[in-house]
C-alpha cells in the first residue's frame, strides 16, 4: 500500500496574478525552476501564514514539482510550519551566548507571564512563544525575534510592555 | 578610507560600516564604494586577479579557513558549462554574527566584492544565500542590488564593459546545515540541505553540477581592499600564515559584546580586556570557545593565545568563524554543553547514522546528567559515543557535536562528577 495523500477534499487555494507574477520574476532567477522553492514557500507563507497541505499542493502545482518534493521540503526547515500561529510570534533564542546572558530565565518569564509552554498559543490566538537556535545576533543577547523583527539585549521588562502594548492594540482594534 | 599602509590599516571590512547612510548608493559612492571597480574591469586579467589573491594570504573566513585564491584556481575553464558564484550568508554557527552588520550596514561592499570576484571567475549568475530569519538584512541587500542595477553595476555589460553578472538574494529558512557549502548548494537546488559527499569538490561540480565558487560574506567584502592595494599590501597586515584583518563576533561574559575587527594574532586577552571591556566576573575566563561552538573549547591557561589559525590550532582549538564565546567564573558549563547537544541533535541533516544517532544520544545522557540520574559509566559513553562520530560522516556538524562534550570531559571533569548520581545523593 503506498502512502497518498488525498487532495482531492481540500479546499482549493490560489495565488492571486500579482503574486504570480512575483513568482515567474523568481523562477527566471535561477537555471531551474525547482530552485525557486523556498522563496515561493517564504511568499505563500507570508501570504497564508502558515503551510497546510492544500498550499503546499498550490506551490507544487505552481512550480510544476512533485508534492512529495514539497513536502520533504518544508518539514526539514524549521522556518516553514504547517501549523498556524498566534498573531505575535515569540521566538527566543536559548543558544550559548543568549543562554549565558539569561535566555532561558526570560523564556521562562514569558511563558509564566502568558500562562503557556513553549511552543503553545494562549487562548486568545495572540501570542505563541518558541525556543529557537542560535539567531545570529548573539552580540545582543538574549536575542527575542517578534513576527522576524529581531529584539537585542531583551529583559523581562521589555517583553512585559511587548505584551502589554500588543494586547492594548487588540482591544483598542475591536472597540 | 583603508590606507596604503599596512602598518596603519585599522579595519578593511568594517571601515566604512558606521558611516550614516552607507547602505544607500549614493553615500556609498561618496565614501568611495566602487571607485577602483572600473581599473579592476578595465585593466585587470583574471589570472592577474587571482594571482593577487592568492598573494594576499587571504583565507575563507567562514570557518574553514581554506586559502581563497587557491580555491578560485581549481575552477575549471572552458567546460562548456557556466560558472557559479554563491555567496555563504547563512551565518548559523552559535556565537558567529559578523556577517550580518557588513550586509545590513555596507551591503555595497559585499555587492563589489562580488562583482570582482565574478570576474575573476567568469560568472554570469551570482547567489547570496543568506539565512531565512536575517530578513531585515535580505531586504537591505536587495534595496542595494537593485540601485546597483540601476547604475549599471550589476546586470549587462557592467560600466559598459563586455562583463555581464546577475546578482540574487536567495532566502534559506532555518537550517544550520546549510551552512556547510555542499548543503548550501543543496538548499539552493530547492532540496532539503543535505551536505555532498566529496569528491567532487564544488569548484568542478557544484550548483546543478557546474563549476561553482562558495564564499564567505567577509571574504568576499576583503577583496576590494586587496585589489586595490595589492596582495602583497594585505599579506604585510596581520602575522605569518594568518595574513589580514579579522571580525571577531564577541558574546558570552564580557561587558562590551559584539564585533570587532582586529589584525590577525591579537592575543585573546587584549581583544577581551581593551575591546569588550573585560568579563563580567572575574581575572581570567572559566572558558573560551575561540572560533564558534563546533570549536574545541581553550581554558583559562590559552587566555594570552594569539588570535590566528596556526597559534589557535597549537593550542589545540580552531579559529573557526572567529566567533568568541566566553564563560567567566558564573558559567554553568555542564547546563551550556547540554544545551549545546540539543542543538546539534537538532540540526542533524539525518543522512548519517554516527551523526543522526550519535547527536539525539548525547543530548539524551546530558540532559539525564543535569537531572543527576548519570552514573559513571555514563560518562564513558559521552567519551566514547563523541569520538565514535567525529571524523566519520559527510560533513563536520558531527565533530562540532562532539566537540563541547569532549571539552566539558576535558577541562572539568570534577564539575561533571558532581552531577553523577552517586555524589549528589
């Protein structure tokens, strides 16, 4: 018995003409247009958050690749997730220098804070905190990368009015 | 302005990266960015390129160390197939942040470093491969790329001559791996990034199989100086073997983290002491990683160890990226090894069993010999299973597993056994 998966049930995605465009300018890029997978992963990520099955089967249909090259793809990269995540996406660095300068005692503070575990969402769909390596910032420790915008040299101060001035702005968006 | 005089020359890479503006064209320019580029495509042989490269000492500063003119000789010619030219970006090693402020601060330096380096090499299509979560610093380079196009810089017939070159920004997306050239290739073929085995090197079949040069981001940012003043100018900078400036990333117990360019054999202790602002606690480091995690770590003996290849080597480490982690007395160097192991096992590709298998052990003893259910025979198998994977996979990732494990066995052996469960009890 082979392992298929079934997409004949999901429901259809697709890229909008603008964004197509954007990808044939990527695939020229490159001697092959299998190379353009992980920036066409990067944009349909952007653009649907995050990469269930039937957006990978749109990129694989996009690129004329085979799924299963889709797939193997985006689960080696840890940067591509097949689960969607709260609207602040938390990832603090607990690599050596961010570690030695108090990483973990900050990702622990947070996690307390938002009254989740690594790796969680809290209730409201706000915020996900995860542990991630080593950021390639490591002379601003400890390294805190909010929805990719890298914070340095981060206290627990700091992410409380993170928190705080993100959930202010929440309310603030429904009233 | 870098002067003519090696003995003067304070900073080659970093010596226009704190100027206000300096990642725009225009201030560039200004400040003198492409300048001698049109002598280098007018006047210059590829063969004369290389020749002063390789006269210069320069080494791949991404943590080899492998002679830069030496690699770009190897490059076939008139295989029928076009040359590649890849820019490694993808800055993952722990404690390794260097790269990151050239392309975020002097993105045209590297832009021209690359330019001459396609050059010399025959190269039409040019790749930054740059690590997925530098986005801010992808977005920087290609603003930069595309006013390089716009000024005739990069595309066809660059400032008119019959050298044409394309320059693109190709994002990773988390990948430590990647990294390593072979997998950088890999990653950059649009497969996950699993290192080649080897032979053959890149420089015969890389990208797709062509003829493909990968450097490092500071190594190619070094070659305009080098062409400018000579290879004999560069090779005067620094100490014997090790010729040039370096970007040191310092992180870890020190006040002043962060980079620092220096000549090469700037003893640890001065680039410490005078440039970071000394360790938080204490005379003397409890430990040092002297060129990124993956490097052997050096004790508090190596303090005065002149910061280059050959003097870094005897004392029984490697330069590496020139990523500096240091560890004053407060450090707790089992919870820092196991943290370690985690990431290696972490970022194993899987393709070898030493490495896959080898990598999820350790982190599995570490994490029980922080909890205190080792015993002593435990520590054999941290020994055993460390030296069994080094030297026996694809690529390096599994030495650089073993490495802080066999550092930690090495150089603290009493701590390690104050966690054993027999002396906690």
């Amino acid at each position: 018995m082979s392992m298929q998966v079934d997409t004949t049930q999901m429901e259809k995605v697709s890229f909008n003409a603008e964004q197509l465009e954007e990808i044939r300018e990527l695939v020229a890029r490159y001697p092959h247009p299998r190379s353009a997978l992980l920036p066409v992963l990067h944009l349909a990520q952007q653009h649907f958050g995050y990469l269930p099955m039937n957006v990978q089967q749109l990129v694989a249909d996009t690129l004329d690749v085979n799924l299963m090259q889709v797939r193997e793809v985006v689960t080696f990269y840890t940067m591509f997730r097949e689960q969607p995540t709260g609207k602040y996406l938390l990832e603090v660095c607990t690599n050596a220098g961010c570690m030695l300068n108090g990483a973990c005692e900050l990702l622990e503070h947070m996690c307390r804070t938002l009254g989740i575990r690594v790796g969680e969402t809290t209730p409201d769909g706000l915020f996900t905190v995860t542990e991630v390596e080593c950021a390639g910032a490591c002379g601003g420790a400890p390294v805190v990368q909010v929805n990719n915008v890298y914070h340095e040299k981060v206290t627990a101060e700091h992410m409380d009015q993170l928190i705080a001035d993100a959930r202010a702005q929440e309310d603030g968006g429904v009233a | 302005m870098i002067p003519s005089d090696p003995s003067k020359v304070t900073a080659i890479c970093f010596d226009r990266i704190h100027l206000p503006g300096q990642a725009t064209l225009e201030v560039a320019r200004k400040n003198g960015a492409y300048s001698y580029l049109p002598t280098v495509l007018n006047e210059m042989n590829r063969e004369q390129i290389i020749e002063q490269v390789k006269i210069s000492g320069l080494r791949g500063r991404g943590g080899a160390g492998f002679p830069t003119g030496l690699k770009w000789s190897f490059v076939p010619r008139n295989t029928g197939k076009p040359t590649y030219l890849l820019c490694n970006a993808d800055e993952g090693e722990p404690g390794t942040f260097k790269d990151r402020d050239i392309m975020r601060f002097d993105p045209h330096l590297l832009i021209e470093g690359m330019i001459m380096a396609g050059f010399a090499l025959g190269v039409h299509d040019a790749y930054i491969y740059i690590r997925g979560e530098f986005l801010h610093e992808a977005n920087v380079m290609n603003a930069a790329i595309k006013e390089a196009y716009a000024a005739n810089l990069l595309g066809e017939h660059i400032l008119g001559t019959d050298f044409s070159m394309h320059l693109t920004v190709h994002r990773g997306a988390g990948a430590y791996v990647c990294g390593e050239e072979t997998a950088l290739i890999e990653s950059l073929e649009g497969r996950p990034g699993r290192p080649r085995f080897k032979p053959p090197f890149p420089a015969v079949e890389g990208f797709y199989r062509c003829p493909t040069v990968v450097n490092n981001v500071e190594t190619l940012a070094t070659i305009p100086a080098i062409l400018e003043h000579g290879g004999q100018w560069h090779k005067q900078i620094g100490v014997p073997n090790s010729a040039g400036m370096k970007i040191f990333s310092v992180s870890g117990h020190v006040n002043k983290p962060g980079n620092y360019e220096v000549p090469m054999g700037m003893p640890l202790r001065v680039l410490v002491e005078e440039y970071c602002g000394g360790l938080q606690h204490g005379d003397v480091p409890k430990a040092v990683i002297p060129g990124g995690s993956s490097t052997p770590w050096l004790g508090p003996e190596h303090y005065d160890v002149p910061l280059a290849y050959d003097e870094i080597h005897k004392a029984g480490s490697m330069l590496g990226s020139g990523a500096v982690i240091i560890m004053d007395e407060t450090a707790d160097v089992v919870a820092l090894t196991r943290r370690l192991s985690h990431f290696y096992a972490h970022e194993s590709c899987g393709q070898c069993t030493p490495c896959r298998e080898g990598t999820g052990w350790l982190e599995r003893v570490m994490l029980r010999l922080e909890a205190g259910g080792c015993n002593a025979r435990d520590i054999e198998v941290l020994q055993d299973a460390s030296e069994h994977m080094a030297g026996r996979t694809i690529c390096a990732l599994a030495d650089g597993a073993a490495a802080p494990i066999l550092s930690l066995l090495r150089m603290f052996p009493d701590e390690v056994n104050s966690y054993l469960a027999e002396n906690k009890a």
